[in-house]
C-alpha cells in the first residue's frame, strides 16, 4: 500500500502539472520577458484597516509606493516614495524625492505637496503634521490649515505619545501641548543666545523631557517638568567624573533617555582630550589579549567609546555607569537598575561572542555586585524584563530567571518537559529555545520550543503549553501586530514585548510535512483563520481592528495581497506580475528521502516548464542546509543573481531542481552533508521525467563547500558547481575574515561547520572532512566560482582547490570577478555569471555545443 499511494503521489502532481500548461495557449519564458517581472512588499494600513500601502519593486528601477483601499476600487501610486504613514482612515502622507512630503486626501484622492522639507511627523492622534523648512516649523491640521509657524526652527522632537513637542530655535527651547486643540500656543522654558540644541529626551508619558544645549565648548544637560513648568540644569564640568576635565555630552544619541517614572537621566559623554596614541611603526599582536590587533583596530579603543552617566535631578546626585573596564550596558525594565559588561570579554575568545562577566548596579544606592561570570554576550541570550522583576539569560542550552530583589536564579528549561528542547541551531547541532515576550507585570514568561509556544509562570515556576502543534508536526509563531517590534533596543541590550494573552492576536503556523502555512487568531486558544497549501506571510494586523492583510503565494502563483475579514470572504487587494498567466511555468512538491543514517528527510523539488510526462529531463541539485519550507516561494525570473542561480530561469528552460534538506553530523560536516546529498539525489532518480545520468550539483558559500566536498565522495553528477567554497578546514580555521576582522575559528567550533572541536583536538576530522585532501578521488567536472575581494570565504579557497586539480590534471574552470564580494552586487557581474551558468548547464546536461570560454578545457 505504501508503494502504491507514492506512485498516485507522482502521477498525480505530473498530471496536475501537465494540465496547468495545457489550460490556456501560452508561451516560453525568454531573457527579455524577465524585465516584466516585479516584488511587492508590505508597508501599513490605516487605524481601522480600510487602507493600505505597499511598495513595488523592479530590478533595476525605481520603487513605488501605492496607497489602495480595502475594496481595491481606488489606487494611489508614487513612484520614489517612501516612509508613508495613515492618520487615521482618512488621509495618507509620505516623502518624495528632492525634501517634498505629499498629503493625500482618502476621501476625495487630492493631495497637495510640501516642498523643501526637512523633517517631519505627524502626531499620534493624527490632528497635526509637524514639519520644518529653511523657514523653519509648521504645524498644520491635514487638510492644510496652518495652525501656528515659527522662524528658525531648525528640529523638534515629538513626545511617545505624540501628544507634545518640543522644538528650538538658535536662541530657545519650546514645548508645547497638543492636547488641546482649541490652544497651541508653544511655551518658552529656556533661552541663551547663540546656543544650540543638540538632542532632546522624552520620559514615556510625555511629563518631562531633556535636551542638551552647547555653548562654544561647553555643553549642558537640562530636564524639563512639564506639569510644575520647571527646568532643571546639570552641569558635568562641576559633577564627580574620571572621564576628563574637558567632557562633552552627547545629546543626539540614542543612549540619551529618561526613566519611564522621570526621576532618572541617563546621557553618553566623551572627553574632548586627545589621549595619547601609540607611535610604534609596528603592529602588535598580543597571543593573551581579549582581542586580536585587527579586531582593535575595527572595533577601536574603549577609551574612545562613549560612557554612560546617570543623573537624579531630585537629588543633584550622578554617577558613570560604563567605563574603560565594563563599557557596555542595559537597564532593567524599570530602569531601576544598569547590568554593565566588557563585550569582548576579557581573556583570547573563540567563539562569535565571547564568555564575559555582568554586574548589576542598583541606581538608588548606587551599590555595584557580580550578576553573571562567564554569560555569553549575545544581546539576546540576556535580557531584561519589561516590568523589572527579572533578568532572563541563557546558559549550557537552558533558559534561566534572575529575580533581581531576591538574587535568586532559577533554570526554567528544567522546569519544561525534556521534548521542549527540539530545533537544532547552528552552533555544533545543540537545541535552544526561544524566548518571545513577557505577560503583563512580568508573571509570566512566553517561549518557543520546536513547534509550540509555552508559558512560564513566575511565581510559582509552572509551565503550561499554549498550543498543541507537536502532536500533528506543526509549528506554532507568535506574530506581533503591526506598530509593536519584536523587541526594542536597551542601550546595548535589548527587551522583549509585552504580550497579553487575553488580547487577540495572531500567530503563524506551518505543517512541518505538508509545508502548508496558516494564520490563527489567539483567542485564549488558537482558532484557524486561514490554512493553504501556500506561504503565508508579510502580515498586517493591529489590536485596533479586525481586518488583516497578508501576502500568499506558490511557486506557480505570483504574491498576491489579500485582505482577511472576520466572518467574510476573502478580498483579494493585488495581484502582482499578471503577465505570470501569458507563460508556461513549473510547479514544485514535497519529496521525502532516507540517508545512511535512516534519518527521514525532505526535499523541494521543482518541475519544468510544460513538463512532458514522456520526455526526460535534466536534473540540478540545489543544496544548502534546510530548503524544503521554500517549495511556495515564488522565484521571479532574472539575469541579475547574487550567485547566478535562480530556479525559476532554469525550470523554464527545461530543467527539474531538486532542494534537499541536510542533516549534520557533529565532527562530519562534510562526510554527512555528502550523505544527504547523494542519498536525496538518489531518492528522485525513478521520478517520471528525470534523466539519472544528466544531473548537476550547485552550492554557495557553505553550499560551495558542501557542493565541493561532496565531488569527492560520488561520481553520480555530470558536473559540479561550487562558489566562494571553503576547500581547505585547517586553513580557512586559521584565517582572519575581512569583513568582521574575527578569525573564523568561531564558526568551527561553535557555529555553522560544527566540528565542534578544536583544530588540534580533531586534525584528522577536520582533514577527513576537507575537500583538499581528497581532490584525487574527484572525477567530475568543477566550475569554482569566486569574488576576488570576497571578506567571507577568502578567493585562495578557491584558488587551492584550482592548483590541486589543475595539478592532478583534473576537468575543471575557475572564474574569479574583480572588485567583487562574496556575492556579486555588480549588475553586469551578476548577468555575466548567470548566463555562463546556464551555458555550463546546457554543454554538460543538454548536449549543447561548448561555448567559445569553455573551449579550451572542453
């Protein structure tokens, strides 16, 4: 029976395949049809969800922005703009080239434009856009009525809530409340003439706000109560402070805050001394440093990295919170607390982000203890709790709570059952899970697992699973709405939302065998609003209203916006790429395969175009990590590839594309990659249409090595392509990346190549596993693509691979582009590269006659 529902399986997507060509007369794709084709991206929608905006892009041209109603009966389009925002459902505003802002009017389609504008916002409740000119502030109502104007403003700075502002001349500092619509009328709080503002600081709630003004050398930090109409100044040069006698505070900075209950200021400041410079006409590379000379060089001096001060206006009192030892930071939720610590740790470090200590200083005693030794600085394995009861951090793969009057710390993965810990990272295939926000006052903490959300409660440590996706392989996401980030930065740290679960929102799932992706509104439960063997993504939802927008697509359906009403049909708001219809396309389906290990797998694998049941096909091989979730991925057709790969182009030149899933072995990345490889190709063979002995392998990056390695293992592909491909694990370990100036030894150890050891406790399993020393046993034809400048994977990667066959008298062509990087980004490179590609293709899988730069080697 197994045997027989996999034959009905196969007949049933060939036949569907071969019917969806016949359906209406179309034609073949052609190099100059791909100039046709578009993306769209999501931007917003209005408060009530009647409107929405999104951008169209064209390779190589100019984006638009178009504004469109909920009933797709009116559009708006604007071509270059960008940084759109609704007030409410009735007027839509955005930037236009060359300082012009353009308001339309949703009701009746006018809009007028602004010129020579240098900033602008429009105010929460959406009565007031505020903008400046050489002229300086207005503030208008949306349909153009000037409300108030001032001369020589040149910035101002809106409140959270965008219910006050505050702007400055040269001369004075103004706030005023837009509260009250029937007075505005800006208060004067401060003025020194010839002065200039440089930051402003708003608390949360729009009671106070602080700007620093410089005067000649001297600048001075002022808070501002609104309520008590008061102004507070302090003055660094006669504070207590070991950064220099001549210090600057930094007032346009995002550092610069205030706690949400005002009584706190925290500002960055830098000396203006030059502090001695070493002369030595030599570089020194220190063996016991934290650091190596070429990260000191691109990370620079922590003496010249601002700190951090705090200061109490009620008290006069203020302290440095960062310095040259420990200048880096984030505050408790409550801000009632600073954790500081050395990001580069403090002994020579092996892994991305080093092992460092955190202290804890408590800013009403202004008393300093040990947090953590030995934390992982990854800004999100540590992270403080909105309310401010707790720091979450992990450590040795489990999540832990540090309750932070009590002091206590609680491992809240023990907590969890042991299945919680199921997806797979990159760091050497250990398992983590993911921390997604808090419940409100910090009662409970939300995660993932694998598959499911959980709730953690704080207080007595229980733990509840909050949806039930493991039992039927389905993998359940919290999405934020719209205006809420996944998390917001915290100096040099970050916290997570705060999630109601009594509110309605909306999570995205996917059915890890089927690939079918869904959306569920959370309702104390998750409840299904809509399921389809599509990708689901690019979500648009607020609290505020019921009506979602979401973009769906196929690998045979281009994006398509549509808009989702509670209890109603769906409403399709825009199609893109209609021309889609005039072609013969492909269409892709879920395969599944069983390596050596017995480990099952899956694959995407993808049909030609007017796929012929009777005909035989070539086969290309597609390979990095895990690819089979992109099987509804719709791949516009084109010549301009960051690697030159591009399924659609192939599918529609008569090419199957198979996208295996890889499982890895720790200490064998290379021998257990190769496994899959050959074991997935091998599962695709028997498929009707597949030509078993025209079949090519292309990788990338670490799918160059992967594609590189695996030619040394197998003689199963007609060809091989591998690009900007690590040969040579001894030498690439030992190696300085350019573009982060960190040597690589990291990504071994503890990241995507996961050995998991080091060099010289595993040289054989790094030497087994390089392609390098086994280049003798390679006898299929190599194309090695590379970037001379590439700062990821160094070209002499290449190049050694090259000499080893150029020597063994191997087949073989390598193509180096000048003044790229690890991915092409010149536009004639990439077209270059693509269509070489395909050449490559053609000659060795379809028999072509070889191209005139091929003709030497072939």
């Amino acid at each position: 029976m197994e045997k027989y529902d996999k034959i009905v399986t196969i007949f049933f997507v060939v036949l569907t395949c071969s019917l969806y060509g016949q359906a209406q007369q179309k034609r073949e794709l052609s190099q100059k049809d791909y100039g046709l084709w578009s993306t769209v991206e999501m931007q917003n929608a209005s408060e009530k969800g009647e409107w929405i905006s999104y951008n169209v892009l064209y390779k190589g041209l100019s984006d638009t922005l178009f504004v469109k109603n909920k009933a797709a009966t009116r559009t708006y389009g604007y071509p270059k703009a960008y940084n759109g925002k609704f007030i409410h459902d009735r007027w839509f505003v955005c930037q236009l080239p060359e300082a012009v802002v353009l308001v339309l009017d949703l009701k009746n389609g006018a809009s007028r434009l602004i010129d020579n504008v240098l900033q602008y916002a429009v105010s929460v409740n959406g009565e007031y856009i505020i903008y400046t000119t050489n002229n300086g502030i207005t503030l208008s109502n949306a349909d153009s009525t000037i409300k108030w104007k001032q001369p020589g403003v040149k910035s101002f700075s809106l409140s959270p809530a965008g219910t006050e502002l505050v702007h400055s001349t040269p001369d004075h500092v103004f706030y005023t409340s837009l509260k009250d619509t029937a007075v505005l009328k800006p208060r004067r709080i401060s003025g020194s003439s010839g002065c200039m503002v440089t930051g402003f600081a708003w608390q949360a709630n729009g009671d106070s706000f602080a700007f620093v003004t410089k005067c000649g050398n001297a600048t001075e930090l002022s808070l501002y109560k609104v309520a008590q109409d008061s102004l507070i100044n302090f003055n660094i040069a006669a504070s207590e402070h070991p950064v220099g006698t001549q210090t600057d505070i930094i007032g346009d900075s995002s550092k610069f805050r205030i706690s949400d209950d005002g009584t706190t200021v925290f500002f960055p400041i830098k000396s203006r001394e030059n502090l001695p410079v070493s002369e030595d006409n030599v570089q020194i590379w220190n063996g016991g440093t934290a650091l190596t000379y070429s990260e000191e060089v691109l990370y620079g001096r922590t003496e010249d990295i601002p700190k951090i001060m705090v200061w109490q206006p009620a008290t006069g009192e203020s302290m440095q919170l960062t310095n040259n030892e420990y200048p880096s930071m984030f505050l408790s939720g409550d801000q009632k607390c600073a954790i500081s610590y050395y990001a580069w740790g403090k002994v020579p470090n092996f892994a991305y982000y080093p092992k460092t200590d955190y202290y804890i200083t408590d800013l009403k005693s202004l008393q300093t203890k040990l947090l953590l030794q030995g934390q992982s600085a990854d800004p999100f394995e540590i992270t403080a709790s909105p309310a401010g009861k707790y720091i979450a951090y992990l450590k040795d793969d489990s999540w832990w709570i540090y309750t932070i009057d009590s002091g206590r710390h609680v491992n809240i993965s023990e907590i969890i059952s042991a299945s919680i810990k199921s997806r797979p990272v990159l760091s050497v295939g250990k398992f983590v899970v993911d921390l997604v926000g808090w419940s409100s006052g910090d009662q409970k903490l939300i995660i993932n697992d694998g598959f499911d959300m959980w709730q953690v409660n704080l207080d007595n440590f229980l733990a509840e699973r909050i949806t039930k996706g493991r039992k039927n392989k389905r993998i359940f996401r919290f999405v934020n709405p719209s205006d809420k980030p996944e998390y917001t930065t915290n100096f040099d740290g970050m916290i997570f939302p705060q999630i109601d679960l009594k509110q309605e929102y909306i999570l995205r799932s996917l059915d890890v065998e089927t690939k079918k992706y869904g959306y569920y509104i959370w309702k104390g439960k998750p409840l299904p609003m809509v399921l389809k063997d599509k990708n689901l993504a690019q979500l648009i939802y607020s609290t505020k209203n019921a009506i979602r927008y979401f973009v769906e697509q196929d690998f045979d359906a281009p994006p398509t916006i549509v808009a989702a009403v509670p209890n109603g049909k769906e409403q399709v708001i825009y199609r893109s790429n209609r021309q889609h219809d005039k072609f013969h396309w492909g269409c892709s389906k879920v395969v599944s395969y069983v390596n050596s290990k017995n480990i099952h797998l899956q694959a995407g694998l993808y049909y030609p175009a007017n796929f012929d049941p009777d005909k035989k096909y070539p086969l290309v091989v597609y390979i990095y990590e895990e690819l089979s979730n992109g099987i509804h991925d719709y791949v516009n057709p084109t010549l301009q590839n960051y690697i030159g790969f591009n399924i659609t182009n192939l599918t529609s030149r008569g090419y199957f594309v198979l996208c295996p899933d890889i499982s890895y072995q720790l200490g064998d990345v290379g021998k257990s990659a190769a496994d899959c490889i050959i074991s997935a190709t091998n599962s695709v063979m028997g498929i009707q249409g597949i030509n078993p002995v025209k079949i090519a392998l292309f990788g990338h990056s670490f799918g160059g090595y992967e594609a590189a390695f695996t030619a040394t293992q197998t003689n199963i592909f007609t060809t091989i392509i591998a690009g900007a491909a690590i040969t040579d694990m001894a030498s690439a370990y030992l190696d300085i990346s350019d573009n982060g100036a960190q040597p690589n030894i990291w990504r071994f150890e503890t990241q995507q190549w996961r050995m998991g050891k080091s060099l010289y406790q595993d040289q054989q399993g790094y030497q087994r596993n390089s392609t390098i020393y086994q280049a003798e046993e390679i006898n299929t034809p190599l194309l090695l693509f590379s970037g001379e400048k590439d700062g990821q994977v160094d070209v002499k990667q290449s190049i050694e691979l090259y000499l080893a066959l150029r020597r063994l008298a191997k087949p073989e062509i390598m193509l180096i582009y000048p003044d790229e990087g690890h991915v092409l980004m010149d536009r004639k490179n990439q077209e270059d590269f693509t269509i070489r590609l395909e050449q490559w293709l053609d000659y060795f899988l379809k028999n072509d006659p070889v191209p005139g730069w091929m003709k030497n080697q072939f």
